[in-house]
C-alpha cells in the first residue's frame, strides 16, 4: 500500500508536471541585476544622526586575471552534450571548437601562449546555459566565449557573458534578438532566424508551391522559423499554409500524417531536430504521403548528417530535400576542405553546418585576441569589430559596428552579425547520396541540379 | 469511416507493443514491489543489441536478432537485481521504497550517459524485419511496425499462458500475493523476485528491438516509453497483467484518435501524451485502484 500511494503521488506529480510545462510559455531570458545596501551617514541641523538606506544598481564584473599572470589563454565553450538538447549537435560543436583549439595550438597558439577550452554542457535548457556562462566566467576565469545551438539557451547566456562583459561569439542561436540586442560583447556568425527562413520561402514560392503544411518541433526554433514562414509566404501570396506543432520527441507522427492524407498538400515539411526528422520522414513515406509527384517533402537540415540520414530513412530519403548552412563543395576554400577532412579523418564522421560554424566561431575570437595583442575584453571586443578572416565558411566579418551602427532602415539583428552566411536548399535525388553529390537546387546562381526533381 | 478505421489500427498496433513493455514493468512491481525507474533504458538497450548484433553478424534475419536483445536486456536486469536489489529483501537497508528509487534512477542516468559515451551521441536503426509497407486497403502500414505489433500480441499471450499454466507462473503469482505464504509451500522469494525482474527487463529489451527498426534508437529513446508504462500499469491496476494489456491498447488508441481527430491538429499531436495522462487521471478519480487492480487488505 506504501509503494502504491508513493507511486501514485510520483505519477500525478509527473501528470501535473507535464500538463504546466505542455500548457506553460516557452521561456524567456532574465535581465539580471544585481543590488546592493550602502549605508551613508548624514548629519542634520538638529545634530540628530540618522542613517540612510540608499538602494543603488551596479554591474557586475568579473574578476580578470591579468595576462603576465596567465599560463594559458582560457577559453569557454557551449553547447548541448545530453538531452533534452540536441546533442548530436552539440557534440559536433564540441569536436570542432576542439579541433580549432588544438591547431592552433600546433601552430604556436596565441599571443605566445597555449589555449586552453573548457567546455560546458547546457543539455538545451536555459537554466543551464545561465548556470554554465556564469561558471565559466566567475569560476574558469574565461577570457572569452563560443558556441551554443539552440536559441533560447544563447539567449540567456547573453545576458550573462553581457553583464560581465565577456566578448562572446555565438556559432549557432539563430533568434534574431540574439544581436538585436545590441550588447557590445555579442557577435555572431549563423544566419538570424529571418534570413535562415527567407531562403527556403522564396525556394518554396519559386517552384510555385500553393499548399503547404509545416510539422515543425515545438521548441523556440520551431515557432521562429514557422512565423517567419509563414508571414514570408502570406506576403508572397501563398495563403494556404498550415503549421502543425509536435514535440521534437515524438516517436510516432502517423496519426497525424493520416490526418493530413485526407487532403495532401503540394508540400509537407517535417522540421523537428534529431531523430525527431528522420522518423517522420519514413513514416511519411510509409503511408505514401510524401515524397510523391503529388507531395513534395522538405526535411530538417539534420538530414545534412548524410550517413546518419540515409540509415534511419532508407530509401524514403530519395526526392527529399532541406536547408543547409555552409558552403557546398563547388563553393569550397582550402580551409573548408581541410576542415572536412581533418574532423572526419579525426572523429570518424561528417561534419554539419553547426560543427562548421563553431570551428569558425572559435578560429574568430582566437584571432581577435592574437590582433587585440592582450585578452582585456574591450580590446578584443574592438578587435572582433574590425577583424576579417577566411574560415571554412568563407570570408567572415561583421558590417555593422560602433564605427558603422545598424542604418534605422535596416533590421537591429544586423548588428555585429555576419551578414553573408551561405544558406542553400540541397535535394538528395539518389538513394545513399552525400552531402556532396546532392545537387544545390537553389539560389539558383549556386544550383548544381534542375529546381526540383519530382518523384 | 475509412480515416476512423485507419487512425483506430493505427492506435491498436501501438497500444498491443505499449502493452508489451507495460507488462514488464507489473512484472516487476508485483513481485519485487518496486518501480523500476530505468525501464526505458532496457528498451533502449534492446534497440541498441539488436542494432550492435545485426552490425557484427551480417546475414542475420533481424528477427533472430529480437529473442537476442531480450536475453541481453534479461541478463543485465538479472545481474543488477541480485547486486543492487537483493539486499532490500534481505533487510540489508534501512530505507527500501526510497533506495528503490534512487537505485534504478541512478541505473537509468548511468546506461544513458554509458550508452552516449560507448556509441555516441548519433541514431541508429537495425535492418527492417520486411521492408516496404503492406496495404490493409483501409490504411497503409509499415512491415516492421505489422511485425512488430503481431509478435508483441504472439508474446503477450504467451506471457498469459505462462503465468497462468506453468509452476513458474504460479509460483509467481503465488510470491506476488503473500511472499510467507509462499515460503511455507516451498517457494523461494529471493529466485523469484530475480526470474520477475529479469523478465520485466527482458520484455522492455524485447519492446525495443521490435520498435527499433521503425523509430530508431538513441541513447535517451527510452524516456517516452518508460513514462507511458508507468501511466499504463497504474491506469490498468498496479501489478494486473490484464489491466496492463487493456491499459496499453487504451493509451495506443487514445492517443492515435486524439491527434486524428481533435479539432486543432496542432494540439491534438502536441498534446499527445497529455490526452493519455488525462484519461488516467479521470480512472484513478472514480477508480482509485485503477481499472483492474485489486483490493489490498
């Protein structure tokens, strides 16, 4: 009777748990501030002595170790290791902040000095990317940051590595208000959320799609991109746009792909990270929904993970197609080649564009310190404002900077963020293609193949 | 009527195989007395056997591969049990309901994170039991999740038989009603509570494999399965194996018609599961006991 009264609390506390976090809104980053008591004596005509409370805001800072002192350059990276974050990402994102670590250290590191990464794993909670940054910063000593995937965890930490002023360079968070926030300490180099969905939108309008129905992960980077569709799409003229939301770890769609198969769009996309894509591509696929010559499938940009793809979908990945970040292999620079045969000859796997982007993102803040000539933060910060770098994803700087502010006609997300990112919508049309051999379809002027190859 | 059918064998299919892992889980609970909190990591590790044996064995049916993982899932949950679990009923603890927990939450934390490290972070999926999908005419199906819904029913029964027809079952049974009544007729509590945990683990593994061709597996697969079960054993009545079974098929269906046919589709797949939480919440409003538990003394 004890067990079952115990297992039953256990289970109503879960019900009730997962029925607050279902219903709940997704979580929003936390300004903090921190305040102190001063105590202030004052003397007044009576000869009375009173005292005072006067309450008064501070920044924080953290407490730097100054670079004579320094055996290493210490430099803190963060990302998704453990669920419920997407750690096949994270983990590619760790391997090659690593790998960028450990070249440059082969070549002599920086400023003289060898580098050092201390990695933390935010397992794609806010929280933990909040309790992360602030360890890195207070208790590493971090010089700088790099890394992160998901939107709502680089959110929060940007609020921490602001309020110590650690110059920070995301590879991943693609919200807009990761740099719309217009804090000094923050540059990024992946695309922002309305440029990332832009390119698929006017792919989606140039093949002349009319209906079209979007599974996208229930996550903030599923609502970002699936309003930024959606708003593109209406403005375009395509009206009949439906936005179905599923929780990333959903194991079975077919009920709701049934329910779609009653009347089949031109169209389905299946937008949810992880596993999460390749289990609604087959299922898709298995009910003779899409891809078909009716219907049209648009996969998550997971299916770049070409080995990974094609074992989990077999044949039913064949005709599908999705957006991918990076330079494909016609684009490709010496450093993208070498980056590609380093990190799998090293791990044994294909790199994705988030692996790409951290390598660039650490190589960045790295050579900023070296052109700073001293880890102080608003030099490197300076620096990072001015620098212009070759990496694996091409030609990297920021335009707008307190030199040159964002222009007043021009999104605030412009502000110290890469503005050329190469976003490209790639179409596997054999079964076991690469990454490689499947045609860029789109912007045209990149395309390698026909705009679409139907079923 | 065609989308009713289509939606409804859809739910059944997936209610019989969330039965077959339910079941494991009242094995446990009604003879040791305690949840196991790291029953989806034996699902998870049969998914990951059947896609490891497969790898190393090339020619393999992947049906041959199933009995395979089940005994793997039934060996380790074996050797955790007599480790880690003996020493409750051999009053070696002090606190059992809360060493229960935290023992099989702190197995189910250190398969995930050893699963992550010794395979990696990356999905995988077993070769299909029949590739291709077969058309029922009213809907179409996979043939792994067709294999995999029908060997779930075949083990089911056969699970039935066994607990209700052979010495094995009975004495289970037996230990699971009153364990010194059972020690009187020559019973050993100690072997049993092993046999029972051993094969609760060895169903989640056999679960996982059937499902792993269809839904792949990644270290953290079992979280969905595992809670499910635990909705499903307390909704059908802790420790019925008939209620187990009924309550799987109900939670497959429940869930399968709410993202059919809720109004707004979007929250009719979001909130998937919650429509299955609901439903076993109102049970246990009107019947505390669940829908075929029995009344303790």
């Amino acid at each position: 009777m004890k067990h079952k009264s115990a297992l039953n609390l256990f289970l109503i506390v879960l019900v009730l748990s997962v029925l607050v976090v279902s219903c709940g809104p997704a979580p929003t980053p936390e300004v903090i501030r921190e305040t102190v008591v001063v105590e202030q004596t004052v003397e007044v005509e009576k000869e009375v002595e009173v005292t005072k409370e006067v309450k008064e805001e501070v920044v924080v800072t953290a407490t730097p170790v100054p670079m004579s002192e320094m055996e290493t350059i210490l430099i803190g990276g963060f990302g998704p290791l453990s669920a419920p974050g997407s750690y096949q990402s994270g983990t590619q994102m760790r391997q090659a902040t690593e790998m960028a670590v450990d070249e440059i250290n082969d070549a002599g590191g920086v400023l003289g000095k060898t580098v050092e990464l201390v990695f933390g794993d935010t397992e794609g909670l806010p929280e933990r990317g909040t309790a992360v940054t602030e360890r890195l910063i207070t208790q590493n000593n971090v010089v700088g940051l790099t890394g992160e995937f998901h939107s709502a965890v680089g959110l929060t930490e940007m609020e921490v590595a602001h309020k110590y002023g650690v110059p920070t360079v995301f590879a991943e968070p693609w919200a807009d208000e990761v740099t719309a926030s217009g804090y000094m300490e923050i540059f990024r180099i992946a695309p922002s959320i309305e440029y990332y969905s832009s390119i698929a939108t006017n792919y989606m309008v140039e093949v002349g799609w009319e209906s079209i129905v979007f599974v996208v992960e229930d996550t903030d980077y599923g609502h970002l991109q699936a309003e930024g569709w959606v708003a593109q799409l209406e403005e375009a003229g395509v009206t009949d746009v439906e936005v179905i939301y599923a929780d990333p770890a959903t194991e079975d769609f077919t009920p709701i792909l049934q329910r779609i198969q009653q009347d089949p769009p031109d169209m389905l996309s299946g937008v949810i990270t992880g596993i999460g894509n390749s289990r609604m591509v087959r299922q898709a696929c298995e009910l003779g929904l899409a891809p078909t010559a009716e219907t049209a499938y648009y996969a998550s940009s997971d299916a770049q993970y070409d080995e990974d793809f094609w074992e989990n979908v077999g044949d039913c990945g064949q005709y599908v197609f999705f957006t991918f970040v990076g330079l494909p292999e016609t684009v490709w620079n010496e450093k993208t080649e070498a980056f590609i045969n380093n990190f799998e000859e090293r791990y044994d796997h294909t790199p994705g564009a988030p692996a790409m982007e951290a390598y660039d993102a650490t190589y960045l803040l790295l050579q900023a310190i070296e052109d700073a000539g001293t880890t102080e933060p608003e030099a490197v910060i300076e620096a990072l404002e001015n620098i212009r770098m070759t990496g694996a994803l091409g030609e990297l700087w920021f335009e707008y900077t307190s030199d040159n502010p964002v222009p007043e006609d021009e999104p605030d997300w412009k502000w110290h963020q890469w503005l050329t990112p190469s976003v490209y919508i790639i179409q596997y049309t054999e079964v076991d293609q690469t990454l490689e051999e499947a045609p860029v379809v789109f912007p045209e002027e990149r395309a390698t193949g026909p705009l679409y190859t139907s079923p | 009527m065609d989308f009713f059918l289509s939606i409804t064998s859809t739910g059944l299919v997936m209610g019989v195989i969330y039965a077959l892992m339910a079941l494991g889980l009242t094995l446990i609970y009604s003879i040791l007395g305690i949840v196991n909190f790291a029953h989806g990591e034996f699902y998870m590790l049969g998914g990951y056997a059947s896609y490891l044996i497969l790898s190393a064995l090339s020619g393999l049916h992947p049906l041959l591969v199933v009995p395979l993982a089940g005994l793997a899932g039934a060996a380790l949950g074996l050797i955790f049990e007599i480790l880690f679990l003996r020493p409750i009923h051999q009053d070696r603890i002090d606190r059992p309901d809360e060493y229960a927990i935290l023992v099989t939450f702190g197995l189910s934390f250190f398969l995930i994170n050893l699963t992550l490290a010794a395979v990696g972070p990356y999905p995988h999926r077993p070769d299909s039991f029949f590739p291709g999908t077969v058309n029922l005419g009213i809907t179409r199906i996979s043939g792994d999740r067709l294999t995999a819904g029908a060997l779930s029913l075949i083990l089911v029964g056969a699970l039935l038989l066994i607990i209700n027809k052979t010495w094995i079952g009975k004495a289970l049974r037996a230990v699971s009603q009153d364990k010194q009544a059972a020690a009187v007729v020559g019973i050993d509590s100690l072997s049993m509570n092993s046999i029972a945990f051993a094969a609760g683990a060895g169903l989640a593994a056999v679960a996982g494999a059937l499902l792993a061709p269809s839904f792949s597996v990644t270290p953290d697969v079992g979280a969905q399965p595992s809670i499910r079960s635990y909705v499903i054993i307390v909704l059908g009545g802790m420790g019925s194996i008939k209620g187990s079974i009924f309550g799987g098929v109900i939670i497959g269906l429940v869930e399968s018609l709410a993202a059919g046919y809720f109004p707004d589709p979007s929250r009719g797949l979001k909130y998937k599961t919650a429509f299955g939480l609901l439903i076993f919440m109102l049970v246990l409003l009107v019947r505390p006991r669940g829908l075929f538990g029995r009344k303790e003394e």
